[in-house]
C-alpha cells in the first residue's frame, strides 16, 4: 500500500475520532449520586459544586458568589457524600447547605 494511498485511508478515522473527542457530554444532576461525585465518575466534584451552588442560589434568587463558603461546603459535601454514597449528591447538597427553595445556608 503506498503513502497517499494509507493517508487517504486514515483521515476518515482520524476526522471521526476528532469528533468523538469533542463530542459533548451531559449528565442529569438529579441522578447524580453521591458515588459519582466524591470518585470524579462524572466530573470533578468542584465542577458539579460550583454548578450545584450556581443552581440552589438561583433559585433563592441570590446572585452573590461567597468563594470561601463555595470551597468550605465543596468539601464539606464531598466527605457527607464519601460516608453516603447511595444518595443523590442534590439530596446531600440540600440536606447539608439548604433546602430546594432556601438555597444554601450562609455561615
């Protein structure tokens, strides 16, 4: 087989392997177990903390970012959710930081 012949072969495979890479991934947040976040099985727990504080603050209707409470909490769900892995990560969250309608508690 020759060079060019080989080339032409393989962009096709290199151009489906391009796309797959940057194929997007979604994930329901409400099936999120405790699990998947403290063993990074979806994303980096900070990730799905910074999401979930954004969610809950949404919809208390505070638009402020407390970044030190942001990271004391993020640790704070990551060890609930290490001594509860079959809960859902929104169910620890609210249990921990505040209920579907509070928000999360302000220390």
């Amino acid at each position: 087989m020759t060079k060019s012949a080989l080339v032409v072969l393989t962009l096709p495979l290199a151009a489906f392997l391009a796309t797959a890479a940057n194929a997007q991934l979604t994930a329901d947040a409400s099936k999120i177990t405790c699990e998947d976040f403290a063993t990074y099985k979806i994303a980096d727990p900070d990730k799905i903390a910074v999401w979930l504080n954004g969610y809950y603050n949404g919809k208390s209707g505070n638009a402020s970012i407390d970044l030190v409470h942001l990271n004391e909490n993020t640790k704070n769900l990551e060890q609930y959710c290490i001594q509860n892995p079959e809960m859902l990560v929104m169910q620890a969250y609210e249990k921990l930081l505040g209920g579907p309608s509070g928000g999360p508690k302000s220390h």
